[in-house]
C-alpha cells in the first residue's frame, strides 16, 4: 500500500478552494483523506512543522503539500526547508519541487518556461536590481509589461510606453527601503567612510526581483484553464475596463454562456502546455491574438479554483477529440484522482 503524508500549513489549510466555508480555509481535507484511502494509499495529515526528520521514515512515501502567499513570503520560505528536508530523506515530493518554488515567484516561473521551451512567444527578461533594468532599458521595443515577481490578480502588473516610465514604475516594484532601512545603509556607509576614509558603494535600494515581457497588442480577454490531469476546466475572463489585464476583473463567461466561444485550438494548446511540465494539475493564463496563442503565466499548486467551482462541467480528450462532460464533481475528487493518476504514471516508468 502507498504511502501518503498530507501536509498542510499553520492555519491548517491545504491548496486554495474557491467557494470555501469559512473563507481562504481551502479543502475539506476529512474528505480528501477518505477518498485518497478508497483510492488504495495510507494517508496521513500532518502540519509542516510535525515532520520529524530523526523519527519519520519517509523514504518512497508521497507527500503533497499546499503552499501559500503570506506577505513577506516568511512562512512559504519555512516551507521550502521542510520540503528540501522531505526530499533529502527520500520522499517523493507531488508537485516536484521547482513547482512549488515557482509559486508566487514569477521570475521563476520564467526560467521554467524557458528550460521546459513552452509558450517561447512571450519574451522575458529577468532582473534583481535597479542598476541591472537601467542597463537594458534601451533595448526594449516598447510598449513592455513589467511584472513584481509575486502577486496576484494583476497586482503588480504594469504597462509602460517608453524608457521613463519603465524607471519610474519600476522604482515602485524594486522598492525594498523604508525610513529605518535607508538609515541603516547610510548609517553603515558613513561608519566605513569614517573608519577607512576610503570610498564605498552603497547597496541599492531597489532590488526586489522584476521581469519585463513584450506587450500583445489586440487582446480584450484571457482564457484561464485548470487541467486536473485529463479533465480540462475554462473560463473566459474578460479585459478590465479600459485595461490591457484580465486577472482579477471579475467579468468571467462559461461554456453555457453565448459570449463564451472558445477558439480553436485552445485545449490543444493547453494539453501541450501541461504535457511539457510533467505535473498533476495546473493553472494556466492564456491569450490568443486570432493568430497565435501565448502562454502569460502557470501555477502548479495552490491556484485560484473558481474555474472548477463556476464551470461544474469539464472537457475531456478522447478517440472522437474533445469532449464536453456534465458532470459536476467535487475538487477534493477532481484534485485526489489528478494525484493518483500521476502517481499510477511514476510508477509504471519504473
């Protein structure tokens, strides 16, 4: 029998559900642990800080784990050790490791598009500091989009026409100083000066991690898409009101709905997009300009699941093409059977 240990964070919390009684409380992890036992595996949950790395034998056992978007990113940094820790001892971490890192991290994210080749139509540029940005800032055809690394719903995303406003927002998003911060590092510039009476560079005060991507003209929506594994979620999100962005508007339509009408090609794009991660579930951003089909941003775990809660239907690729079921299942069934079917794969590669 599998082995599966369930960890969840210090609010006792696992993944994101959307709607979810009482609020941000996410799965109902009672029934996710019965169904992942109906399925054949001895599960377990567990806090993060339970694992015990002297006592626990978790060589060959499956873990999956939430992650979370704590301002700060404090506790998500505490996450990752553990996760490390899992994995030193042998467990078998579900999603991989670099999912969860790219979580709430888009520059990350990035350096996954690129080693994975997909969505290679959206350019990127990644940096972590001020000086860095200036350096290539005549290089950009503008209009760009320059993105915060974390965020959500837009938060952080920022169209820019030329070279000046590109430094003026981005001042804004590498901003890592408040009033004590700047007078400590002048305090300790000052203090060398004094000491040494020789010249030093301060640190920058702008160097939080940034990326900048070419603008797609044209689009007035995005197609968010989770895929659990071989079941396929969409909705149409549309523009904000005189904006560029999607993420966050509000304004959402569904197969049943007449302004709906899905493009073609779409689920093929997205079944391209999940093959290539290799992973059990994921949400997907996407946009299409009547040409082409960009890839904007993934997320493998932990992701907002109103597409799943809003749709109660999904598509599914079979020997006909795709087809639409009505079926109206619940995302801890949808979630474990993503799992379980992942795992199935893993072990029929040994």
């Amino acid at each position: 029998m599998n082995k599966l240990i369930i960890l969840v964070d210090y609010l006792d919390r696992f993944q994101t559900k959307v709607p979810a009684l009482p609020y941000r409380s996410g799965f109902d992890k009672v029934l996710l642990k019965n169904i992942f036992e109906n399925l054949g595996y001895s599960a377990e949950i567990k806090n993060f800080s339970q694992i015990d790395f002297k006592k626990d034998d978790l060589k060959g056992c499956f873990v999956i784990y939430t992650s979370i978007e704590d301002p700060g990113q404090f506790y998500k940094d505490f996450i990752e050790d553990i996760l490390w820790g899992v994995q030193l001892m042998g467990g078998i971490l579900i999603p991989r490791l670099e999912i969860f890192r790219a979580h709430h991290n888009k520059v990350f994210m990035e350096l996954l598009r690129s080693v994975n080749g997909i969505g290679d139509n959206i350019r990127s540029w990644l940096f972590g500091s001020l000086s860095e940005l200036k350096e290539q800032s005549d290089s950009f055809t503008y209009p760009v989009i320059i993105k915060s690394s974390a965020g959500s719903g837009s938060i952080g995303v920022i169209k820019v026409e030329n070279k000046n406003d590109l430094i003026k927002h981005a001042k804004k998003l590498l901003n890592t100083h408040g009033y004590r911060a700047i007078l400590h590092e002048y305090g300790l510039l000052i203090k060398r000066l004094y000491q040494t009476k020789r010249k030093f560079k301060t640190e920058s005060l702008y160097r939080k991690k940034i990326i900048v991507q070419n603008y797609v003209s044209g689009i007035d929506n995005d197609w968010k898409i989770l895929i659990f594994w071989d079941k396929y979620y969409i909705l149409k999100r549309m523009n904000r009101k005189d904006d560029f962005r999607a993420s966050g508007s509000g304004i959402f339509y569904f197969h049943k709905d007449k302004e709906f009408s899905m493009p073609p090609g779409l689920l093929d794009y997205a079944r391209s997009v999940f093959d290539a991660l290799d992973i059990p579930n994921v949400s997907l951003d996407v946009v299409y300009d009547n040409n082409s089909y960009f890839l904007v941003e993934f997320q493998g775990i932990s992701f907002g699941t109103i597409a799943h809660s809003k749709a109660k239907s999904y598509y599914m690729y079979s020997n006909e093409g795709w087809v639409l079921k009505d079926e109206n299942l619940s995302l801890e069934d949808v979630y474990a059977q993503s799992i379980h079917q992942y795992i199935s794969k893993i072990q029929d590669n040994y």
